[in-house]
C-alpha cells in the first residue's frame, strides 16, 4: 500500500513538472492551446455579460423614449390616456438594494405623517402634532390634503389617495369669505390639484382647480397687470398687505405661471394664460441688464420699488418660473424669452456669488442698491437644483461652468445642515471673514430647498454622494422632527426645543422629493414633467406661438383618460 502512494504520487508530480512539458512540445502545445481556449470562452462569457446589460440599458432607454414620442403625438388630435406609472419605472433591472431600503423607510415616514394628519386634523389645513389637533392657516381649503395627492399618488398609496379624493368630491369648498394669498393658494392648492389630475385622469380635479382659479382671477385685474396678492375668495376684493405700503411682492407675482398656463392648456379657456403671461410681458418691458429684481413691484405702475434683491425669501421662485415655463412649453419658440430673461437674471446671480474664508463655501449673496449683504436663506438653497436644470441649456463651456457652481451652492447648502447640532439647517445664514457661516435665524420649519437641490443634481448627474446627503438630512428629520403624530419643525436647530406644526410642504416636496432621490429616474422622467415650487409635477406640454396654428389650444388639450386596472405605481 505505501509503494502504491508513492507511485500515484510521483505520477502527479510528474504531470505539473514544467521538465516533463520541456521534453514533450507537443504535449507542451496542447496544454497551452487548452489554455488559451479555456481563457477564451471565459473572456468571451464576461464580456458577453457586459453586452448584455449594456443592451438591456439602451433598449430601455429607447422603450421610454417611444413613449415620450407617443404621448407627444396623442397632444396632436387624440385624447391622452394616463401614462400607468408602473411603466415609469425600470424593474427588471439591478436596483441599488440601499436605494430600495432607503425609499421605502421615507415611504414609511409619509405613511406617518399622513395617518397623523388623517387622525387629528383631517379636512384641516395643517396639524399641530404636539397638540393633536388640526388648524386652518389657509382659509380651511384642506392645503395638506391637496398638498398630498400627487405624493399619495407616486408612493403608490392607493387607500390614502381614494380616501382623500372623496373628500375632495364632498367636502372642499371655495365659497369662504376669507382673504387668500394668492400665491399661496396657486402653487399649493391650484397645482396640487392639477398635478392630481395630470397624474390620475380624474376630472374632479381639474374642475376643483378651474373653480379656485376663476376665483383668484380678479387679482390681476390692476391698470399694469401686475397682480394684487390677496384677494377675498367670496367676493374677490383684491389688495396687498398692508406692510409692503401698497406693493406687490415679486416672487407672489411671477410665480402663478405655470399653474394657470397649464389649466389653459387642459381646459382650452386662454384667459388664465393671458392673466399669467401679461406679468412677464410687462416686467421684460423694464428688464434690468443683470435680470436681477427687487421685491416690489408697484402694481398700478408696473415699476419696481427700491428695495432687496434676493434668491430668498420674496424673490426666489420668480427666477425659477423663468426657466420653468421655458420648460414646461417643451423648449420652444413660443417660450424663448422665458429662457432669455433667465439666462440674463443667470449672469446677475453670478456677480451675487461670494466665497467665504477660510473654506471657500460659494453663496448667494443680497443686494440693496449698490450693497452686498453677505446672508443666503436657506430658501435660496433651491438655486442649486434650479442651475443645475438649465445648465443644459447652454453650449458645452457656459453649461459646465453653470453645473460646477451648482454644484458649489449644493455643498454649501449641505452644510448650512452638518453645522448645527441637530443637522438641521436654519432659516438663514451669515458669512463672517475668518468664520465661514454662522446661524441667523435659527429655525427649521421641514424646508425642501436643499432636498430638492440634491435631488436634480443626483438625476442629472447621476453622483451617489447627492442620495447620501439627503439620506443624512432625512436621519435629522427622523431624528429630532418626528414625533408620536407626525413630524414638527424646531424652534431653534442648536437646542432642538421643538414647535407645534406640520406643515403641508413637508409632505407635498420634502419627503416627495426624498423618495424620487432613492428611486429610478424614470419615476416622474424630468423629460416628461416639470415641478412647480411646491413639488407637483405637471406634464409638459409643446407650445406654439400665437399664429402659428389654429390648433393651439386644441392640440395642448390633454384631458387624461385614466385606465381604471393598475393605475398607481409600485413603490
């Protein structure tokens, strides 16, 4: 037995001996053809692997692009039948199992925060978790409720969504004798409605928002068509506040545009497009050289008063409406000057960038007069995502100038939150030599501008960094906003003492905009929808100019026809 090992032994050994090959090329030529052969089919294996997934990737690429090309033609002539948001995402292919588990956990908070609301405050305006109860701060018009169907609506929330639409049928009524604001009530309860309908089909919801509208439409009836920004939803007597002494505010004057020129668009009634349009028609009449507008605006006059410049508060979504409705109308001629007076308010905000020492933070600073303010609310910190968006639309050089800044005013905007004890931002900042950024107003209300931010620069850049930013921001939220019956704001981000109120924006953008950083960008495509300034997407639609065919409104009609089997996305 121990001769017959020894024998097996040195039998193999003389097998794997580099000298016996040596002294038999032939044998030595086979082993190496086997070699190559073996290496081959292997390589040829992986890369076919490769090719494969790659394949996968363009097919569905042009799959979602024929789509596209389809819904454009059904706007021609043909009724347009809700595209099934199940088709919107790409599910037979490798998802991120993290992005999975992170959607899902912001699934849960809205879950959270919506059942608080459906338990305490339902029907209300807003719920004041700490107290349980819910209070009306705009007029009793249900602004969480509407604020949250498109986000009901996207997270596949089929029981919530059909619950909320019944009250919407039964109980939402305009005829209130209360003095709305008008910009307000617009981007939340207009647009939410609109994108409702734009999402489901339901008809319900686009005449809700044409009732509510045709009672904001008084408001724009001043000598320059500059509208007033309270108005009586009863007996639609308009004014302004009291403290702007008689002006009207230009970010609530110039951010109605998408809203009322989409329910034109579905109604096929251009009266609220005119009302809308008239506003940047005669503010491009005096448009400053830099684009940059202070926040008054002189209603009877149409001129601008002496007062701040800002991305902030005020002033902000006046310069995202500019490329929004350039958007919105598919990047059109008839939209041009949309994009012209942006690019132009573009290079005003680059002479408002300044840099702080010692870590060289880019922010956006105010201007009065000839003064710079170094202070940057974190309202400002949508301007991000807003850059990042039209950075497209310049030529290669301009538009990887414009990304990188956007990029800059991201970080910065990150670190308002990763400054503060609680990793919560506050309301706005102040930029001191030798100190970077301090806290002014040291709030958090459960603002989105930052998430919303991440969330563009993440679609359009495809960095991973933007999704773990938000997740740390969503942490924060969970950590020091949640609570037994829903999510509160901060009295103060150093202490984390918390306040009495959930308001609807945290359910209809932050937490909406969380859940589309964790999911496929297919998931509401930014080449098939555009975000209002309260989040609710609304299709885009291809503009003419006037003239160019008798078929305007008609061919941007687009009464959605739901399909009744499978309507809600999976989430």
């Amino acid at each position: 037995m121990a001769r017959s090992r020894s024998s097996s032994s040195s039998t193999t050994w003389r097998y794997i001996n580099p000298a016996y090959y040596l002294k038999r090329p032939k044998r030595l030529a086979l082993l190496f053809i086997a070699f190559v052969s073996v290496s081959f089919v292997f390589w040829d294996r992986q890369t076919l692997v490769r090719e494969h997934e790659e394949e996968l990737w363009k097919l569905k690429e042009e799959v979602l692009q024929l789509q596209n090309q389809l819904e454009e033609l059904k706007h021609d002539d043909i009724p347009v039948h809700k595209t099934n948001l199940t088709t919107m995402n790409i599910d037979d292919l490798p998802i991120d199992p993290i992005e999975i588990q992170r959607r899902e956990k912001v699934k849960d908070a809205m879950i959270h925060a919506w059942t608080s609301y459906e338990k305490y405050a339902w029907g209300h305006d807003e719920l004041q978790p700490q107290s349980k109860n819910g209070v009306d701060s705009f007029g009793g018009l249900g602004a969480t409720l509407i604020d949250s169907l498109d986000t009901l609506y996207i997270m596949g929330l089929h029981e919530q969504f059909q619950k909320a639409r019944e009250w919407v049928v039964t109980s939402l009524d305009f005829n209130k004798n209360y003095d709305a604001s008008v910009f307000e009530t617009t981007i939340r309860v207009v647009g939410g409605l609109l994108s409702a309908y734009d999402l489901s089909g339901d008809n319900v919801f686009l005449e809700k928002a044409k009732d509510i509208a045709d009672r904001l439409l008084p408001a724009w009836d001043t000598p320059s068509g500059i509208p007033y920004n309270i108005i009586n939803l009863v007996n639609g007597n308009a004014h302004n506040p009291g403290w702007t002494g008689g002006d009207s505010i230009l970010a609530d004057s110039g951010t109605e545009q998408l809203e009322f020129i989409a329910l034109s668009q579905r109604t096929g009634d251009p009266k609220y497009q005119q009302k809308v349009e008239n506003v940047i028609r005669e503010l491009n009449k005096t448009f400053p050289a830099d684009g940059l507008l202070p926040i008054y605006i002189n209603p009877h006059k149409g001129t601008t008063s002496y007062s701040t410049i800002t991305f902030g508060a005020m002033g902000d979504s006046f310069y995202e409406y500019l490329l929004k409705v350039w958007i919105q109308g598919n990047k059109t001629a008839a939209v041009k000057h949309y994009r012209e007076m942006w690019e132009t308010s573009m290079k005003g905000l680059l002479s408002l960038v300044r840099r702080t020492e010692p870590s060289s933070f880019a922010y956006i600073s105010e201007k009065i007069g000839s003064s710079l303010i170094d202070k940057m609310d974190e309202l400002a910190c949508f301007a991000p995502g807003m850059i990042a968006l039209g950075s497209s639309g310049y030529g290669p050089g301009e538009s990887s100038k414009f990304l990188s800044l956007a990029e800059e005013l991201a970080w910065t905007c990150y670190n308002f939150y990763q400054s503060t004890p609680t990793k919560l931002a506050g309301e706005n900042y102040f930029f001191h030599s030798g100190q970077d950024m301090t806290v002014g107003t040291s709030w958090n209300i459960l603002r989105p501008e930052t998430v919303e931010s991440l969330f563009y620069l993440w679609r359009l850049t495809g960095n991973k960094t933007y999704q773990d930013w938000g997740w740390n921001i969503f942490q924060a939220f969970e950590k020091n906003s949640r609570v037994e019956a829903g999510y509160v704001g901060l009295k103060d981000v150093n202490t984390g003492v918390k306040d009495n109120m959930m308001q609807s924006f945290f359910l209809a953008e932050t937490l909406k905009y969380l859940y589309l950083l964790f999911s496929p960008p297919s998931l509401i495509s930014l080449d098939e929808w555009v975000f209002n300034t309260e989040a609710h997407p609304l299709r885009i639609v291809s503009r003419v100019a006037p003239g160019e065919g008798s078929k305007q409104h008609k061919a941007t009609n687009i009464r959605v026809r739901a399909r009744r089997e499978g309507r809600f996305g999976k989430a």
